[in-house]
C-alpha cells in the first residue's frame, strides 16, 4: 500500500517553466490557425458582399436570398431597390435581399460539375 501511494504523489520540487511556455504556444497556434482558416476568409467575404451591395446600378441582374431572379428598375432614395421579376410584376426590397449578380451565378452554376447518377 504504500508503494501505491508513494507512486500517486506528485514529485516534489518545481516543475520547471517550460510547462507554461509550451501551453502558451499552443494556445497562441491553435487561435492563428483559427484565424487564418475561419475569421479572416469570412471577413473578405462579408467584405466583398458589402461592396457588392453599394454597387448596384439600374438593369443589373440579380438573384434575391430567396431565389428569385430579376433586374433592379428602381433605387429609391430610402435605400430600397425595385426589382422587377415578370414583365408587369415589380417588388420592393431591401438591399440586404439580394444575394449575389445573375451572370456570376450563372457562372457558378456553369463551373460546378455535374452530378452523376
């Protein structure tokens, strides 16, 4: 028994500073890695989508978060965008609802490969 309990007793004497210092290190490795492969990525593209969203013109094609294809008819003056869906069909929105411009998402349809059956 007390070999048991003279093997479970932590040795006596400091542990050295090298402990902390390599915890320290890694703590700092795995927030870089974080950042690189999840926050900076993210930021450019919300970054992207902002700037995406100041330039719309008049008789761009787009897509709405919903799907919905069509062409901006209007910018009014309170920041809302009118777009125009089918010839005599006209809806108001916000320009947060627009997803991306329907030429690049033709192209991404385009270059996404085919899925086989």
């Amino acid at each position: 028994m007390e070999l048991f309990v003279m093997l479970m007793t932590p040795p006596s004497g400091s542990s050295g500073g090298m402990g902390n210092i390599s915890t320290l290190i890694f703590f700092v490795g795995i927030f870089a890695v974080m950042y690189f492969f999840m926050i900076r990525p993210q930021a450019k593209k919300a970054k992207d989508q902002k700037s995406f969203l100041e330039n719309l013109q008049k008789g761009d094609k787009v897509v709405t978060v919903a799907g919905i294809h069509g062409r901006i008819n209007r910018i009014n003056d309170n920041g809302t965008l009118e777009v125009q869906i089918d010839t005599n069909t006209n809806v108001v929105m916000e320009r947060s609802g627009i997803s991306m411009e329907y030429t690049k998402a033709i192209q991404q349809a385009s270059q996404a490969p085919a899925k086989k059956d």
